[in-house]
C-alpha cells in the first residue's frame, strides 16, 4: 500500500511539475509577443513621424507660398544656326504662388504657378498668365505668343495649328522682341511667318520633345484664361 501511495504521489508531483514548466513557457512566449507587438508599434510610430517630416520637407522645396518672385534662373541664351535660342544655365522648377519676375520674354522656364495653363490646341485671344505658361511648357508645349504687329493671316494659320496639335497653345504678348515667337521649355524661336520652315521644326522637334522636363503630364484640367 505505502509503494503504491508514494508512486501515485511522485506521478501527480511529475504532472504538477509538468504544468508549472508548460505555464512558464507560456508566459514566456506571452512577454514575447508582447515585446515584439510594442516593437512593431514603435517601429511604426517612427517611420510613420519620418514620412511626414519628409512629405513636409518636400512640400517645402516644391511649392513656396511667399514672396519668391524671383524665377530661380540663371545663365543666358546662345543662339544656334537654325535661330533658335537655347537657355545655357539653370532653369528653375519650384512651385509658387506670387507673380514671377522672368528674365526672358516669354519665359522659357523658372518658377511657376502649380496650376498649368491648358494646353491641348488652346488658342486664348487675350494675354495669359506667365506662371501659368510656363508649368505647360513644363508639360512639353510649344508656346506660340505674338504682339499687335504681326500679321492677322499668320495669326490665323498659327492659330489653326495650334488648334490641331495637342500639347500647343497660343495667345497674344506685346512684352516680346519680335512678332512672332514659339517657345518651349529651355528653347525660343523668332519666325518671320506662319510659313516659315522654322515653325514645322519647332513643333516636331518641341511638342513633347527631349526637354520636356514632365513628359506625359497633362495639358487638360488645369486653368483657363
């Protein structure tokens, strides 16, 4: 009798023995998740902080919304044999919400409006905001401004192409040295008239060309004046 008590005794101790060890291992496995699940949270917390100080940080240095009016480019023009005037230096491409005073007429580049001017074979009878220009240029639109001396019958051929061409548009601009001028983003071109040979070029060679320096961004949707 007294064998068989102390065996049933050592084997009831031997399951106590073994539920302590399983209770053990699982509060271990407990504090465990438990850390980890505050790792993930911290993790998370910081990079969560980093993405925003970052989306700030890049909203600061794309769009400013004080008084930067300078167009934020340097450098100059050189002009090639075909005539057309390339901008040698920087061209800026901040975001700003002021008038832009430019260095050249029209702009050929530098700080803009955030807002695009519509582009798709638009042809505006009244002057245009440069800012707003300039983001289509942008784009990858050929610019086509003319002032009170140029012709009507080239004003109406143009107007007509750019009708037809999307990434285009048009509008009047006394402020300019010559008649006529097509511009693109880094490029300008004086033409003598609506048929000039240089006008074809620019626009094959500009609309969408290798200087765009948004290719495929939309000429539609944005302001129209």
């Amino acid at each position: 009798m007294g064998s068989a008590k102390n065996s049933s005794t050592a084997a009831r101790k031997a399951r106590i023995e073994e539920m302590r060890r399983a209770e053990q291992a699982r509060e271990r496995r407990s504090r465990l998740l438990v850390v980890a699940a505050s790792a993930v949270v911290v993790a998370g917390l910081v990079v969560g902080g980093v993405v925003l100080v970052n989306a700030r940080s890049d909203g600061k240095d794309s769009t400013a919304s004080g008084d930067a009016k300078n167009s934020g480019d340097s450098g100059h023009f050189t002009t090639g044999k075909d005539g057309v005037r390339t901008w040698s230096g920087k061209l800026a491409r901040t975001h700003v919400t002021t008038k832009v005073s430019y260095p050249m007429h029209p702009p050929v580049g530098g700080n803009h409006n955030p807002v695009w001017l519509n582009c798709n074979g638009d042809v505006y009878t009244k002057a245009v905001p440069d800012e707003n220009a300039v983001h289509a240029l942008e784009h990858g639109a050929v610019w086509v401004t003319y002032t009170g001396k140029a012709q009507k019958a080239d004003v109406d051929a143009l107007a007509a192409k750019v009708k037809k061409t999307p990434y285009s548009l048009m509008s009047p601009y006394e402020n300019q040295a010559a008649p006529l001028i097509l511009s693109a983003w880094g490029h300008q071109v004086a033409v003598k008239s609506a048929a000039d040979p240089e006008v074809d070029k620019f626009f094959a060679t500009y609309v969408q060309g290798r200087q765009t320096p948004e290719p495929g961004a939309s000429c539609t949707g944005g302001v129209m004046k």
